[in-house]
C-alpha cells in the first residue's frame, strides 16, 4: 500500500508522456516523405526543439514543428507554444503535489 501511495505523484506526468507520444505518431517528413521518428535522443535535439518540441528527419536532417511542418533550424518558438508546454508542465506539478499531499495526510491521520 505504502509502494502505491509514493508513486501516486507520477502519475500526471506518466499520463503528460504517453500525450506526447500519441502526438508524435504518424508524422512524415515534409522533405522525403518518410516516416519521422517517434522518439528522439535528447543529444539530437536543437534548442529550438527541447523548448517546444519537433522531430529532425534521420535521413535528411529536415527539421519539423509538433503538426509537422518544415521549419529553419534557427526559427524562434512561438509565443503560444511555449505557453502551452510550460502550462502543461505547471499542471503535472500541482496535480503531482496534490497527489503528493494526500499519502502524507493519510499518514498522519494514521498515526
């Protein structure tokens, strides 16, 4: 019982990052038309990339946004995304906290 309560705050995020990885499926590469990897290692990512996301073609190095579309290397995010994603985030943190609070209470009732 104690085991669940103390994974009880991942559960947001396990639920943020099975959204992600329904979101990257069946993208093409705008450039071959091939299909674009679902995931990507994080030591190929642009800076662009890892603040709000897109996929880099692994056999022609085509950069796309999250719908798809081929951006330059060096475009800015948009003010949007970034809101988005950082929104995204500050809710798996309440709701982790939330979840977190809860065990510690029923501990303390316990006792």
């Amino acid at each position: 019982m104690d085991f669940i309560l103390t994974l009880m705050p991942l559960i947001p995020f396990l639920f943020f990052f099975v959204f992600l990885f329904l979101i990257g499926r069946g993208k093409t590469c705008p450039a071959c038309h091939r299909p674009m990897p679902t995931l990507q290692s994080p030591f190929t990512k642009t800076r662009r990339q890892w603040l709000v996301g897109g996929y880099r073609c692994p056999s022609c190095g085509c950069e796309t946004d999250l719908k798809g579309r081929q951006v330059a290397a060096s475009t800015l995010p948009e003010q949007g995304t970034l809101m988005l994603g950082l929104g995204l985030f500050v809710f798996c943190i309440v709701i982790s906290l939330l979840l977190t609070c809860i065990p510690l209470m029923m501990l303390l009732i316990r006792n």
